[in-house]
C-alpha cells in the first residue's frame, strides 16, 4: 500500500477528489427540487472517502449513467458509482458491490403479459434507458425482443406511456414511483436481474487505487455506514451487499 500521501495523490491527480455522481438511479443520488443540492447515498460515500485521503471533494452530477461512466473511463473524474456491468469494465476497475437491487419490467394495466419470461418474444418491444445497467443486460440477453431506447432512465417510463411499446425496464425504485404518479400500470413479478452497484476508478489507475477503494467499501459496509445512508435517504427495496 503507498503511504497516505502518495495514495491521495494517486486517488486524485489533480489534488481534489472528482466524484462522477449519477442521478438516473434514484437508488444512487437525487436532487432536490427547492435547492438544486444533490444528495444520497453515493455522495454520502464520496464525501466519507474524500474525508478518509484528506481531499476535498468536487461533485460532477451526470443525468444518465451512460455520461456518469464515460467521465470516469475518460479520467476526467476519479472515482464513480455503478452497477457492475463486463462493458464497463473495460475502463474501470469495480470494487465489490455495495447495494443490491432489482431490475424490473412495467406495463400498462391491460397487458396481457403476466411474468418476466413472457417478456422475450417476437414483436415485443421494451423500453430501457440509453447506456443504463438495463440496457447493457438486456441487450446481450433479450433473443426476440426489440429494445427502444429512451434519454435517461429517468424518462423511460414517460417515453413508454407516449409511445406503444409493450414494456418498460429500469431499477424497481424508479417503476413504483412512476406507476403511482402516472397510474394504470403494473409491474411485473420478480426480477429480470440484481443490480450490484459498486464504485469504480480508472481502470488506468495505479493498482493501489482499486485497492483501498475496494477496502473503503468493505469498511463502509462492515461499519453500517451503507445501511445508515439507505435509511436516512429513505431508500426502500435494497440491501446492503454481503462482505466480500
């Protein structure tokens, strides 16, 4: 391990710790309406990792977790919040997860369609957010349907209500909330995957990096750090990861 020095240096470059922070996944961060400040349980662990190497910390709020992923491959940010996917592992290191959660089909209330497996057929169409965790997975999985591709997870829901495919796909948390604001949907029973959300780095990055950042999150997890952030952000329907 490098001494605390040469890890911060290591960590951030440029003397600040550049934390990618991702708002398409409500799991992940928010902000709010009032103030425009961004919070959640990824800014609460990259502010505890700045705290931890001594550094201040700079915020960069994404809208997709496409943009969020590219601003860490890019080294224009160093440290990120994901879900672990193998595409996205080409340009960054993961450390283990931290947060477990669900990936979830929606449709409207008269769908004919009851359960996850009825979902990959021909002429089926599924909405996913462009570049999200959904879309990587079902993209190498889905056989027969055809995926459309809205902005951001965020208006996945809204682009499946306005157009006439026959599902949406995203994180759990996200489909509730929009079938109780918008009303005559249903979500589908179970699951299509869990989402293993981590944080990464540059996959550039001297080894020592990945390291500590792997250790930080077994700490945070073993601390109840992550399952104090769940609760005080009100996060319903995921878990703390197991220890690795």
């Amino acid at each position: 391990m490098l001494p605390s020095h040469d890890l911060a240096r290591a960590f951030a470059p440029t003397g600040r710790l550049r934390a990618s922070i991702n708002l398409g996944n409500p799991i992940l961060a928010g902000r709010r309406p009032a103030s425009g400040e961004v919070f959640g349980v990824s800014i609460d662990l990259a502010r505890a990792l700045g705290e931890r190497l001594g550094l201040p910390v700079d915020l960069l709020v994404f809208d997709t977790a496409g943009r969020s992923v590219e601003a860490v491959t890019r080294e224009e940010a160093d440290i990120g919040f994901f879900a672990i996917d193998p595409e996205r592992g080409k340009g960054i290191r993961f450390t283990a997860p931290y947060v477990l959660s669900e990936g979830c089909y929606l449709v409207r209330e008269g769908s004919a369609l009851a359960s996850d497996d009825e979902v990959d057929r021909p002429g089926a169409r599924v909405v996913v957010g462009q570049g999200s965790a959904y879309d990587l997975h079902l993209s190498r999985t889905l056989q027969h349907a055809t995926i459309e591709r809205a902005p951001s997870s965020p208006a996945v829901v809204d682009t499946f209500v306005a157009g006439s495919a026959d599902v949406a796909a995203g994180v759990k948390q996200q489909l509730e909330a929009d079938a109780r604001r918008l009303g005559g949907l249903r979500l589908l029973p179970g699951h299509f995957m869990v989402i293993r959300q981590a944080m990464g780095c540059p996959a550039r990055r001297e080894p020592a990096v990945g390291d500590a950042l792997a250790a930080f999150v077994e700490d945070m997890k073993a601390s109840g750090f992550v399952a104090q952030a769940l609760a005080r952000h009100g996060i319903d329907g995921a878990s703390v990861a197991p220890a690795h």
